[in-house]
C-alpha cells in the first residue's frame, strides 16, 4: 500500500489545481488517475467501476462489491477517504455528492463516457450546478508527471526485475526456438521474480520482424544470424519498467555491428542532453540528426522517448511535437531505433528519472551489443 503522506500530498496537489481554476468539487473515474490519487495498489483492472468525487474538504469514492473489500483492506481503518458501495449508478452517486457538499461548479474529467456526462448534468439540472468537461484529465497527467519519491522506488524495483530477465534470456536463447517460446520464457521469468504485471504484451522480434518497430512475436524459429529486438517490462505495486535490447545470435555481420554502433551513439548522446528545463523536441531533434547524419534517417520515425508511471506511455516525451521544458522528476524512456526492411532492427532503451544535473536511468543492463553463441 502507497505512503498515507504521499497519498495525502497528491491529493493536495489536486486541490491546489482545484482552486486555480475555480472548482468546487471534481468527479473522476479514469483508474490510473484513481490509482495514483488513493495508493491502493493491485486494486484496478480493465474495468470503469468506480467513481470519485474529491471537494475542499472530502474525498469520496464510490465502487461495487467486487472491489469493496480490496479498497477497505488497502486504505485501511483511518483512511480520509469515504467509501461507498450503494447499489446505484457512479453518475447518480456522484451527482447526489455533488448537491450535497453545496458545490456550484464542478469540473468533470474528459476520459469519462458521454453516456455518463449527460446522465450526471441531467441530474444537476434542477440544482443550479455548472458541469464542466475542461481538460482535466490533461492537468492531472501534468501533475503525474512529477514523481515522487515512492513512485521512484517502485520503478526502480521494477526495472531490477527487468534487468534480471534480460541476464535469464540472454542464456537461455538458442537457435530454433520461436519468437513465442522466447516471450513465454522472459514474461514467466519475471512473473516469477517479483513482478505483480506484465508492462504489455513483450516483442520479441528476431531478423526481418525486427525491422517492424512494435512487431507481434510470431512461429519463425530464430537462427543464426538474427538480431532479435527484446522489448518488455514489468510492474511492481502498478508501476512499469520498459527497456528495449537487441542482441545478436551468432556473431554479428560488419553492417549490424555499425547500425548498433549508430543506435547507440544517438541514445548516449541524448541521454547526456536531458536535464530539466531541456525542450522535449530539442533532445529528439539531436537523436534525428545523429541517425541521419550516419545515413539512416529514412529509418527512424518514432518518438525518442515517452513518460512512465502508472501507465506505461504517460507524459512528458521526446517528440517532435513536445515544444515544452521537461520538468525534475520526470521518468521518462530514450529509445532511439533503426529498422531495414525486409533485414533487421535494433532499438537501445532505458528508462530513468530527469534532475536538475542530468539524466539518471533505473536500467543496468548494459549498452554493449550482446552476442549469444549458437
């Protein structure tokens, strides 16, 4: 269970937002904003089943049965949130909060549902409520982007899982096992060595599948000769690792050692680059020009590097389209990647958090390209 303090101290940050902007109350339902606001980890799934109602001075959520108890167990006794489990709709419920907490505008977060929005105004119609869809969901994700301190942790943790898998699969590789068996073996691994989630579906992409960015594992037996592009993470208490490494099976051709090298030359250069206050775009621009200075720039369309949290993608990135400073505290991927058609590819990424000095990444694995003997 996530620290009551830092709990505490993010739904102050919210309510700080709250006042900014002039809400007197905010209904929220998107789960990893839930799961960030009240800590309980191992508590969320696919599922839209709760509802949140946060004010000056309360914090209500409301769920169903098949999550009661697992909230009552991970808040705890003295927990400040209120925990309702009526049998009624979220948008009622929240609705019925809302009139009775006194609250005249009150903002709702943009992921929810139309079908929940206009139920929810429908009920306030005769209340003399404003409801508001801002971009709420975006200001929360800014707030998300500034971790704190056990937020750090978790991701640390996780990516140690992470590590530790990539040292298992490098000796268990061999030529002739499939893309699938390879996937079977590294997500099992780390499901079996602390991991409470997978990250996301693990690529596992040997030879010419390498050269499709987000290739799905497939029946092609690996063999001697293949770069295989490994990329994968874990949870740990709901927060991901992601790393990407490509390896070699066999020794690998003069041409796959120079793309590599390239690959390599344009995350360590980036990675020197990030600090807080550095513009997202700036640090995916120099990842560009040292690809396409090396030739290679036809084969390079994807982001540098994208935030991680709760949610495996979150903000902020190192994109093109990022014209804004990365704020200290940011945890955030590089992963620069070259793919030829038809031949292979090969991605590097780590992940870490942005400070004031630089750029510390959680991975340590290393960056020398692996060769796995047939």
């Amino acid at each position: 269970m996530a620290d009551e303090k830092s709990c505490a101290k993010r739904v102050a940050r919210l309510r700080e937002l709250m006042e900014d902007r002039g809400y007197d109350a905010v209904v929220l339902r998107n789960n990893p904003d839930l799961r960030w606001l009240t800590g309980c980890e191992r508590t969320f799934d696919d599922e839209t089943a709760h509802t949140v109602v946060i004010t000056a001075d309360r914090q209500m959520l409301h769920t169903d049965s098949r999550y009661y108890n697992t909230f009552c167990e991970r808040l705890g006794p003295d927990t400040a949130w209120e925990l309702d489990e009526s049998p009624v709709t979220g948008e009622l419920w929240a609705a019925a909060c809302v009139v009775a907490a006194r609250a005249r505008v009150v903002a709702v977060e943009d992921t929810c549902t139309l079908a929940f929005y206009d139920e929810f105004k429908h009920q306030l119609a005769a209340h003399s409520v404003a409801p508001a869809t801002p971009r709420l969901h975006g200001d929360l994700v800014n707030i998300r982007a500034v971790k704190d301190a056990e937020e750090i942790d978790l991701m640390r943790q996780a990516q140690k899982i992470t590590d530790a898998a990539f040292t298992h699969i490098c000796g268990y590789i061999k030529p002739g096992m499939t893309e699938q068996e390879i996937r079977a073996e590294l997500e099992n691994y780390m499901l079996s060595n602390g991991a409470s989630a997978l990250s996301f579906g693990s690529i596992i992409a040997a030879g010419p599948n390498g050269a499709n960015p987000h290739a799905q594992p497939g029946p092609r037996p690996v063999q001697e000769g293949d770069m295989i592009v490994m990329d994968y993470g874990c949870c740990v208490a709901d927060y991901h690792s992601d790393m990407t490494r490509t390896v070699c099976l066999g020794e690998p051709s003069e041409e796959q050692r120079h793309v590599y090298d390239v690959v390599r030359r344009a995350h360590e250069e980036c990675a020197a680059m990030a600090r807080a206050g550095v513009i997202g775009k700036d640090v995916y621009d120099h990842s560009v020009k040292v690809i396409s200075d090396a030739g290679y720039g036809d084969y390079y369309k994807h982001g540098l590097g994208h935030g991680v949290g709760v949610e495996i993608h979150e903000e902020p990135n190192f994109n093109r389209r990022n014209l804004e400073p990365i704020p200290a505290g940011a945890v955030i991927t590089i992963e620069p990647g070259i793919y030829l058609p038809g031949k292979f590819g090969i991605r590097l990424e780590d992940f870490g958090v942005v400070t004031e000095d630089g750029y510390e990444p959680f991975t340590e694995s290393t960056h020398n390209l692996v060769v796995i003997p047939c």
